[in-house]
C-alpha cells in the first residue's frame, strides 16, 4: 500500500512519536529483561561496551547521555557483579578501559534474544519495502540532525564591567 502525503501534512507530532516509540520500546524491553536482575543503565552499558570494546567511562558517559559520574557508579556495579573489567590504559594513568568479562556472555546473549524477538514483534505487521522507506526517512533525519549538532554554537557575549 502506498502512502500519499501531501506538502501540507502536519509533522509537528514527529519528535514526539519518535520519543514516544522509543521509550515504549525501552518499557517493553525492561519489562521482558527483568528476570536478568539488570536497570537499563546496567544493559546499555553493557551492550555499547559490547559494541565499542576498550571504551572510557568518558566515552560510555556521552554515548549514554548520562553524568560521568553516574556511568562510574553503574560500572561500579557492573564489575562487583563480574559482568565487566576495568583495564588501565596504557597511555594514560588516569583512564580506564572497560572490557566485557567473560561472565557477561550469557547475560549478553539473553539480551540479544529479548531484543530480537521484541524487533520481531514490533516490526510483524510492517512490510519490507515500508521498512526500507522509513529506515530511509530515519537515516535522513538522523544526519540532518548530526549536522546541526556539529554546527558551532555561538558564546553568550561577555558581560561589560562597570566602571567605579
């Protein structure tokens, strides 16, 4: 079935259907996960760790939109429960690596399962060629906003100093 839309359709309601979808999709996923004993802090690190082996708590921070210091305490956790390692950085003292730890391939894989399914059934009554579209459309988005994100935002000017 093809959608025609027309120039004048409202998308005002974009943002917050993407946020909305989202966050049902992370409820949902929570909800099936549950019985890992994991937050969603907790999986998300773990799953960009996965990603992104060898990356700094700084790093993990601004993937996951969270304080630094809030990512050090789920981290905290995660290593008291064997599921992650920090390793020293060889170029920098101060920094710490994390790595998944072996403990954490069975969680991992439980996770993967959860999400397929739940992609699965969130996806069942949507077609491959609508799909494609909307993964087009996303991407598009997507990097219209990394653009604007990297534009330069300008600095407040300075205040002036009153002269005694």
């Amino acid at each position: 079935m093809d959608i025609m839309v027309s120039p004048s359709v409202d998308k005002s309601a974009f943002g917050y259907t993407v946020a909305d979808i989202t966050r049902l999709f992370r409820r949902v996923f929570d909800r099936r996960a549950a019985h890992l004993g994991l937050t969603r802090a907790q999986w998300r690190a773990l799953s960009r760790i996965e990603r992104a082996e060898g990356t700094t708590q700084a790093e993990l921070a601004e993937h996951l939109d969270l304080e630094p210091i809030a990512v050090g305490r789920v981290i905290d956790r995660l290593v008291q429960a064997g599921f992650v390692e920090r390793r020293g950085d060889p170029d920098d003292r101060r920094c710490w690596r994390l790595h998944l730890a072996p403990k954490s391939s069975e969680v991992m894989a439980k996770m993967k399962r959860i999400a397929s399914t739940l992609r699965e059934d969130v996806l069942a009554e949507v077609g491959d060629e609508d799909f494609a579209r909307a993964m087009r459309v996303l991407a598009t988005v997507k990097n219209t906003l990394s653009e604007l994100d990297r534009e330069v935002r300008p600095r407040a000017p300075a205040a002036k100093k009153s002269k005694p």
